[in-house]
C-alpha cells in the first residue's frame, strides 16, 4: 500500500513540520495501526513512540522536559492519593484518541470514574481517558505540532490540557469551552472543576530541575 502523501514534505507538514529523523517509515507512513504501535510499548526496548494518522512517530525527549514530567506527575499522584479521585500515569503509555492515532501525553491524571467499573484495565493502549494530560515541550516540537496535540486531546474528550514551556517559562490551560489561559511563570497550574482545590505554583514546576540548597542560617 502507498503512502497517501505525495512528498515526504506533505507529510512532514501533515504532521506539524517536525523533523524528518522522528518519522519512521516501516511500515509506509499512513499504514500504521495500533499492533505497530504496541511492541515500543511492551516490547524489550520501549523506545517512547506515538501512532498520528497511520505514522509512528518518535517523541521528542531531554532530560529538563523529562524530569519536569516526572515531577508534576508526582504532585497529581499525591493529590489523587489523598482525595482518591483518581491515579496518574506518565511515560510512554499511549491513550487511543482517534482513528490510527494514540497519544502518549508527559503526564495524565485519570478519575477512578473513567475505569470501567472503577477497575483500571490491563491494556497495552487505553481505550479509558484521562480528564487532565500535560506536554512539556522539547526542543524538537514544533509550535503547529503543540498545536495539533492540543486539538487531537480535546477533539478525543479530554477535558482539560496544560502546556508546559520550560525555555519560555511559560504554560497554557485549554479545555473543552475552548478557554485558552496563558501565565508566566507567577501561575499555577490547576483543573478546577477535574481537580478540585488544586493548585499547583509554576515557578516550583521550573524549579524542579534546580539544586535545592539549604537556606543559610
């Protein structure tokens, strides 16, 4: 079967103007099904890929971006422990969020009502949705790729997507009234009505990846 796209600048464009090298090409691009997708899930080397529109395409990764992750992963599942609303779940899971397309977000939060009778699914692509997902941005993402990320979530009934910006030290809160909030780094991250009473300082999302000393006395 043939490619759909013409060029490989079609496709490059279709997908946000990435860089040629995150494009796999096996299968042809445009072909890709979810049985592709799923041994860089479970096989022996998971390697952090998506499925967008038929192509499997690498995710961007760093470090800083990594840990970042990591950390606001950290603070929702403490949040989700405490008031038992939900778990979290952050690497390369990939969340199915269309057709031939399943998005693995930096960080999501999952309410235990989106479970199929409140019981998480042992499923290599979750057909459950989260309510909150969260990018941090790499150097290799491209503002129209963030941008078509962002419309892919809440096309799928994600209710809620925060970006993060750590050069920029920026962040966005889109949801599903198509509400656009945009803060510095004096913001917070919060869902309210998905995450109720949390509010999480920006500046500390940033300040993750920084020594902590101890203050003198």
């Amino acid at each position: 079967m043939l490619s759909r796209w013409e060029t490989v600048q079609d496709l490059i464009e279709h997908l946000g103007g990435i860089p040629a090298e995150r494009i796999r090409l096996s299968p042809v691009p445009g072909t890709a099904t979810e049985a592709d997708l799923i041994p860089f899930i479970d096989g022996p080397q998971k390697w952090p890929v998506e499925l967008i529109d038929g192509v499997l395409v690498n995710k961007a990764i760093n470090t800083r971006a990594s840990i970042m992750s990591s950390w606001v992963a950290h603070q929702l599942g403490n949040y989700g422990e405490e008031t038992e609303l939900g778990v979290v779940i952050s690497g390369t899971f990939a969340f199915r969020c269309g057709l031939n397309t399943a998005l693995s977000p930096a960080f999501s939060f999952i309410p235990w009502d989106n479970f199929p009778g409140g019981i998480v699914p042992d499923e290599s692509i979750g057909t459950f949705l989260p309510s909150v997902v969260g990018e941090v941005i790499r150097t290799w993402n491209t503002e129209t790729e963030i941008r078509r990320k962002i419309e892919t979530y809440l096309t799928a009934g994600i209710e809620v997507v925060w970006i993060i910006d750590p050069e920029l030290r920026t962040a966005q809160i889109h949801d599903q009234k198509n509400r656009v909030v945009q803060m510095d780094e004096s913001g917070f991250l919060e869902a309210t009505i998905t995450l109720p009473d949390f509010r999480l300082p920006l500046i500390d999302v940033f300040e993750s990846v920084c020594r902590k000393k101890s203050r003198q006395r």
